[in-house]
C-alpha cells in the first residue's frame, strides 16, 4: 500500500475526475500508471470512465449486477464500488477475505473450497454500513490474519477462531512462477533510438517496448542482464546492442527526449535509465 499511495495520489491529480480520464489520450493513461503493472487495469479504467460519461446521468451505477456489465469490472470490484460508495448489501470478496472467512469456517484442519466461501460472504454482510463490514475484513487480512505468520493474539477472533493454533490446509496453491528467456535489443541511431508495440507474446498492449526476441544467447557481446516477473513468469532478458541496419523490426524512431516521456513497462524503462536515457 506505501509503494501505490504515491501513484494514487498522482493519478488523482492528473485524473480527478471522469471526464478528465475519458478525454485523456490512451499514451497519456498508460504514461501515468506506469510502474504499477496490469496494464489491463488502465485501460479497463480508461474504457469505463468513456463509458460512465455516455451514461444518461455520467456516473457510476449502484448496483451490484450493472456495475459488472462495465468495462473491467468483475465480482470483487462490483461489490467493493457498491457496499463502499453507494451502502448497498454485496459482498467485496477477494483473496484476504477468503483467507479470513476460510480460517473462522475450517473444520478438522480444512477450510471450505473457493464457492463456499464466496457463498458465506454473501451472506455475512450486514443490511447496516456493508461497506465498512467489507473494508474491515479486507484489513483484517491484509495487516493481522497474514499468510503465513497471523498474528492471532491481535486478532478480535482469536477466543473462537479454530484456527488459532494450526492453520487450515486450502485447495488453493499459489502456482511457481515459470522461468524464461527473452533478448531486448537496443536499436540506436544517434541520438535516436527504435520502439515498437510488438512483443513476441503480445505483452503489454498500447505500450511502447524495446525490441523483443523470444529467445536468449542470439549474440555474444551482452551488455547486461535484467530479471523481473510478469504475471505467472519470472523472465530472465539478455539487453543486447543491435546494428539499426539490415531487416528493421517494426516501430518507430524516437529522439532521446521523446522517448522519456513515453509510456514503457517498468523493465524497459529500467534498461533506459541503466543505459543513462531515460
């Protein structure tokens, strides 16, 4: 939450309003919420306030089941936009909830599966001030009923919690992420350098991108390497200098200034600051 405070606040700043994000150039959305990953996320949001401006009234709908026919917003975000800002009785059921509820609702050592759980959510939340029975679970897990180390002396649950003194087993493993390899090229003319929207997967949509190659170890001189996670990947990339002759890869050449104030993915604007650009 310390790292996003930041982000939030310059967004809000940028974008106090929807209107202001609906008639922002999509660059301009991703510019600014770059570092935070799930790009999908800013363009969801960017989709949503255009559609909340075409509304008949230009505001957010209340309820819970009309709020998920919009643009980027599913179960979890349904029921935390209408409990929170509109008091309506819904569930804002997410991963620290569930952590919560499968904890109180374990039975010889086991708590319940995903669908039970989202069931009983539904039905804790109170008619009175649903919001802050939501928000007062989601903190219950994010700061005391941790993953691995809860800590239950602190808990308002511990004369009753089951699992005060053995944690539950779950269904739910968070997967190992899987490890690749990718080259990023270094295109440079000058004081120009090339960028692309293509990636070999597709990744990062709308963004601008070094030059990317599904493959590793395709030259010899490397000027370093970089690691970072994406998703369900821990991806290990070769940054590599490339001649800006030959076959050229699909993009555009930017001057060194322009390039700054593109909207790149955190790793690629990470290379840029290494190599003393951006």
């Amino acid at each position: 939450m310390a790292t996003v405070i930041p982000y939030y606040r310059r967004w809000l700043r940028r974008f106090p309003n929807w209107s202001s994000l609906a008639k922002a150039p999509r660059r301009v959305v991703l510019r600014h919420w770059e570092g935070l990953g799930y790009y999908r996320r800013a363009r969801f949001l960017h989709e949503l306030a255009r559609s909340v401006v075409r509304r008949f009234n230009r505001q957010l709908p209340s309820s819970p089941e009309t709020l998920r026919s919009l643009p980027g917003i599913g179960d979890y975000t349904a029921g935390a936009i209408a409990s929170i800002a509109f008091h309506v009785r819904a569930p804002a059921f997410d991963g620290n909830v569930a952590r919560v509820m499968g904890r109180l609702l374990a039975r010889h050592g086991h708590a319940p599966g995903w669908t039970q759980l989202r069931k009983a959510a539904g039905q804790w939340v109170p008619q009175k001030d649903p919001g802050t029975h939501n928000q007062a679970l989601m903190e219950l897990g994010a700061l005391v009923c941790l993953p691995k180390k809860p800590l239950c002396p602190s808990c308002p649950f511990s004369r009753v919690c089951p699992s005060r003194k053995k944690l539950p087993s779950t269904s739910r493993q968070k997967p190992t992420p899987s490890k690749e390899r990718e080259s990023i090229l270094v295109i440079r003319q000058g004081r120009t350098l090339r960028l692309t929207h293509e990636h070999p997967h597709s990744r990062w949509r709308g963004l601008w991108l070094l030059p990317t190659l599904a493959q590793a170890g395709i030259a010899k001189k490397t000027l370093f390497q970089i690691s970072y996670p994406y998703t369900r990947y821990q991806i290990t990339a070769d940054v590599i200098p490339a001649p800006s002759t030959g076959k050229m890869i699909p993009g555009r050449w930017f001057n060194l200034d322009q390039a700054k104030r593109l909207p790149l993915p955190a790793p690629h604007r990470k290379i840029l600051r290494l190599l003393g650009i951006g």
